[in-house]
C-alpha cells in the first residue's frame, strides 16, 4: 500500500453544496473532485515558478514564436 496522507476541511454548508453539486456534474465523488482541484493548484503553482525561473535567467528577454519554430524546424 502507497503512504497516504488523511486530512479534514471544513465547509459551511452553502460551500459544501457548491462542491458537492460541481463533483456531481463531472461524475466524481467530492474527496475526488477536491483533491484533483488541489494537485491542479499545485501544478498550476510549479508551473508558474518555472515559466518565472526562465524569465529571470532570461533577463527579460523574449524571442518570438516564430523564431522558436524555426529553432525546432518547425516552420
């Protein structure tokens, strides 16, 4: 068995039915529904870090998708 992590939220109810009638509508359960919005944040966020890490070593500068294209023989 994998090593797993048991936590707890706390929602008022108006909250709770929000979450519960959006898990209903992609067919997933709630525990399922929150923890694939949480590991999304969680991607978003490293994401977001490493498209920062470029532009800091880049110093800002950018080059354009063309270019980029033409770099992997695309156009």
């Amino acid at each position: 068995m994998t090593d797993t992590t048991v936590i707890s939220l706390q929602f008022k109810d108006d909250q709770y039915k929000k979450v519960k009638e959006l898990a209903d509508s992609h067919g997933v359960s709630v525990t399922q529904y929150m923890r694939d919005a949480v590991l999304k944040r969680v991607a978003d966020e490293e994401d977001y870090a490493a498209a920062m890490a470029n532009l800091n070593a880049s110093h800002g500068k950018t080059v354009y998708r063309t270019e980029i294209r033409k770099r992997l023989g695309l156009s």
